[in-house]
C-alpha cells in the first residue's frame, strides 16, 4: 500500500438524511485516506449508497459538512461532484448499447461543434488511461457486444476521462463472473497504486477481505465501527453489520427426495437471429431437492428459467410439470403454469419481478391478485391486501416494514426479499430461483438460504442458477452445468469441487 498523505481525500461530518419518514443517514462522520481503497458494507438498507449518493451530488444532506482534500464543497449536482474529482460507477450501468465505446466515453462532453476534434483528443487520452491502469478495451465496439466486465470498464474508464480522483464503486461484482471480478480488483489495486482514492460500497466480505485497506461498516443509517482490513474478519464485519452473531454456512439435512415434479426432455431455443440459446437440454428435479445450474452468466442459464416459467416458448422438447405437458406448440404461460404450483423469482427483480412505480403492497400480490382473498368481489380489497403484505413484511424481514412505500424505495436487497416472500409464501410445489442473492447483504443472504432450504424441507422442487459458485456449492443437491447452451456435467452436491466446476463451466472435461 502506497504511503499516505495528510490530507485526506474525503472527510463527511456529521451527514444527515431523511427520506419522509425513513432516516437514511444518521449524523454520519467518516475520513477517507488518499491512495487507498475503502470498503463501506452493511446490511441493505443500512445508508450506504445513500451516503455516497450524497457525496456523488444525487442528494442533498439535510445538514452535515462535506469535505474534499481538505476543502469544503457543497454538492448540489453529480456536475459539482466531477468538478472537484469525484467519478461513481452504480450498480446498473449507464451505458447506450447502440453507441461504440468512445461514443458513451464522449457523451456529455464533446468538446463543442467540432465533434471530430473532441473525439480524437478523447481517443488519445483513452489510450493513456488504458496503458497507465491496464483499462484494455477497444474504443470502436458497440457496448452491445461487450461482456458485462467489458462494460465495467467502460464505465471506469469515463469517469477518469472526467478527471476522477476518487472513484465509488456501488456492488462492483454484483454482476460479474469471479473471473471478472478477479480482473476487476487488479485494475483497483493498479488504479490505487498510481494515487487514485477508492471507495468500494459491497456486501461481500471476501472480496472487502482480498481487496481494501480499511473498512467502515454501517447499521441502520449510522457508522458503527471502523477498521483497518488486515485487523479483522469475516465473521467480525458480519456481526458489526447485523448487530448479532451470524452463520456464513448453510444448515441443511440430507435431502428427502420424492417424485419428478420438473422434467425437461430434449429442450431448445432457437432466437428470431436463427441462433440456438438452448440445445438438446434434458433435467428433472424432484421434491424435496435443490438442483443447481452453474455456469458462467450468458451460457443459456436465463434463457432455460424464461423457458421453464413460461416467459418464452420452447423451439422444441417437452416441459413437464406436476404432470402436466407444455411443447412448442402449446408453450402455455405464466399463468398456467401458477396455477399448477410453480412459482418463479427471477434473475432480474427490476424488470420482471416487480413494477418500481407499485407499492410493496401491489408487489405482493403481483401474480396472484385475482385469488378471492385479495379480490373477493373482482375488485382488489386494498386493506386486506396492506395487511397481507405487512404480514409478509415481518416475517421476511423486509425493512422498512412499509407497504405503502412504493418499491422503487426500497434497498435492491430488501426488494428481492419482497419477491421471494410473495412466492414462496404460496407453497409452491417447483419453484424456479434466478441469482436470489445478487446485490444483497450476508445477513439477507442468510436469511433466503435458510427460506430456500425451508422450501425444499417442505417437498418443494427446487430449480437454482447462481453465478455464484459459493452458493450453488452451500444449498445444492445435485448441480448441473451449463456451458453455450449445453448441460455439459453433473455432480452431486455434496462431492463437487470447485475446481472441477469450474473446468466444465469452462467447457472442459475435470482431469
């Protein structure tokens, strides 16, 4: 680690913030080094991003002093924030797809009428930032052809191209492959060695571990403790983020395993391109098991959950569920498919597991609104529907606990806690899972591991694709992987190595 300055590179004192009556921020004081990568963890919920949103010029702190190398700025605008040196790359990225590289690096800072001019000077300065911080990427393809990682750095590299010296980075991996995210923490570890200052807001305590030099964690909008990486632990940040003791592994018993409730046979998809996103892929999961898919995201994973849901119909093959029989030339729906006990948390909770503009409460229901408990007369019975989905508040642990707050509001953890809780909360007899941890916080993480398992306990069949090998490793019975389009391996949960798995995803045999 490089020596430090005196200066810091960022000093928040005494930040606070209230959305109505949610306190976000409370009275938050913190100093940031130059030169160093910081990680910020809590719970979802916790203030993190509210805190840098502050910083980044997104909000406005309703009182509190923000501090910049030693100068006091007000941040009334991300506009201001880039002024004094302050780039943030969010959790969703902000790029064009249609648009090359250097077009998205050059939007909204052209240079003026003389448009080729402004371009070729960002293009030399491109390829310095890509020679000094190893930021490789080709500044003539489309972002729509780039990998997600590929899209990262795009990203990264915009905001040095602004003039960034301190970089927040909100849920970096969250969707990256390990392999991404390994190459991601080098370019941090380059970018920090040549002065730059990073602040890393993640839940994910072995990359927090691997990668910074300290660590500030949050707990219900306040800073609660402070340390140096090298003088702790997982298990400790994991206690100061939840306020009690917390178990990283997973409790399971050995499954109970009944019928076939899933079975695919000779599955296919062919997209309106004439390119196969499935092909030939045969599985069956019985109640009472966990199945996993792993494999690196875009080999077929989300294309297989529309399949099996209902959300695209198949080329070809067959879907059976709980008896029932779907092929291309009767794929059924969503629906149908409901109403025989399947129930689905998808991959993306934005675009298809909830409506932003809904209350919690409409999300709850979202599905199943017309069952007669939740409208009895053909009209939805709103306070019946407000008191089912505070029930389901409590006991999924969904802060706040709100079900008039509309769902945009709340935490990317707390709305995937929201979608799992309507689910599961039916009984599903197979129920299809994508990523249920993406972007969420180890206390949240420890919470719908032990719901899945529930699940299952309980004779549910249960489909699971996660790009995180951690997880597919802790809660699988068997696991299948995915590789172009492919199940390419099997092993049973409880002798996978990842080592192997990590060779078939790869689509290679394991010695």
């Amino acid at each position: 680690m490089p020596a430090m300055t005196a200066v810091p590179a960022i000093e928040l004192r005494a930040i606070d913030k209230s959305f109505g009556d949610v306190h976000a921020v409370r009275a938050v004081s913190l100093t940031i080094r130059k030169g160093s990568i910081t990680g910020l963890v809590g719970e979802n919920g916790a203030g993190k991003s509210t805190l840098m949103s502050i910083l980044y010029g997104l909000y406005r702190a309703d009182s509190g002093e923000i501090r910049v190398e030693g100068e006091r700025v007000e941040m009334g605008s991300p506009r201001d924030a880039i002024a004094h040196g302050i780039g943030m790359v969010h959790q969703h990225f902000m790029l064009i797809d249609s648009f090359t590289v250097l077009e998205n690096l050059v939007l909204g800072a052209e240079g003026g009428f003389l448009l080729g001019r402004g371009m070729a000077a960002a293009r030399s300065e491109v390829a310095r930032l890509e020679r000094e911080y190893g930021l490789s990427i080709d500044p003539d393809a489309r972002i729509a052809d780039l990998s997600v990682g590929e899209q990262q750095r795009v990203e990264i590299l915009k905001v040095l191209l602004r003039g960034a010296r301190i970089l927040i980075l909100d849920e970096p991996s969250a969707v990256l492959t390990p392999q991404e995210t390994e190459r991601l923490f080098r370019i941090l570890g380059v970018l920090r060695d040549g002065g730059v200052t990073v602040i890393l807001i993640t839940h994910k305590l072995r990359e927090v571990m691997a990668v910074t030099d300290q660590v500030f964690v949050m707990r219900q909008g306040e800073v609660v403790a402070e340390r140096r990486t090298v003088d702790t632990t997982p298990d400790e940040l994991a206690e100061l983020m939840v306020g009690r003791k917390v178990r990283l592994g997973v409790d399971r018993q050995p499954a109970r395993r009944g019928p076939a409730l899933l079975r695919a046979e000779g599955l296919s998809l062919v997209d309106r391109h004439g390119i196969g996103l499935l092909d030939g892929i045969d599985l069956e999961v019985h109640g009472g098991e966990i199945v996993g898919i792993a494999g690196v995201s875009g080999n077929g994973q989300t294309e297989l959950l529309q399949v099996l849901a209902g959300m695209r119909a198949p080329t070809g093959g067959t879907i059976t569920i709980c008896g029932r029989t779907f092929d291309a030339g009767h794929p059924g729906d969503p629906a149908e498919r409901r109403a025989l006990g399947l129930a689905h948390v998808p991959e993306d909770r934005l675009r298809q597991g909830l409506v932003a503009a809904f209350h919690a409460s409409e999300t709850s229901i979202l599905g199943y609104q017309n069952e007669a408990r939740f409208s009895p007369h053909h009209l939805i019975d709103r306070p019946a529907v407000r008191t089912y989905c505070a029930e389901l508040m409590q006991r999924f642990d969904v802060r706040p606990p709100l079900p008039g707050l509309r769902s945009a509001q709340f935490s990317g953890g707390n709305q995937q806690k929201l979608v799992l809780a309507r689910e599961i909360s039916h009984e599903p007899k197979v129920l299809l899972v994508g990523q249920p941890t993406r972007g969420v916080d180890i206390g949240a993480i420890e919470f719908i591991h032990r719901e899945l398992v529930r699940c299952r306990d309980r004779g549910c069949a249960i489909l699971l694709v996660s790009v995180e090998l951690d997880e597919i490793l802790a809660l699988s019975d068997r696991i299948l992987v995915m590789s172009s389009g492919h199940i390419v391996g099997e092993s049973a949960g409880g002798t996978a190595s990842e080592r192997a798995l990590g060779l078939m995803m790869a689509g290679m045999k394991a010695a």
